[in-house]
C-alpha cells in the first residue's frame, strides 16, 4: 500500500519540478509553432472542402 503511495506521490512531484523547470521558447520553437497552426487550418479548411465535396456527390445522386 503505501509503495503504490509513495510512487504516485513521486510521479506526481517529478511533474511538477519538469513543468516548472520549462525554458522560454526560443525563435525556432515560436517559428515551429506558427508553421504547426498554419499546417492545421490548412487541414481544417481541406477537411470542409471534403465534406462539401461528399455533400454535393449525394445531392447530384438524388
């Protein structure tokens, strides 16, 4: 019992000390995230085309 305490209780530590210890974000990682988000509208918007492509497939076969 108290060996699964003592586990959880250190994983739970040494998540806390690794999230406080995060460094600031340097040009790169701030260049890498926009490219990320600009990658993912671009998915989202392809997406929409897709469903209003598959929409309009099933109006033209009634």
């Amino acid at each position: 019992m108290f060996k699964n305490t003592h586990l959880i209780a250190a994983l739970a530590l040494s998540g806390l000390f690794l999230a406080g210890c995060e460094k600031p974000a340097g040009p790169a990682e701030s260049a890498g995230k926009e490219v990320d988000k600009a990658v993912q509208g671009a998915g989202q918007q392809i997406e929409r085309a897709g469903e209003k492509i598959q929409d309009a497939a099933k109006d033209a076969k009634k």
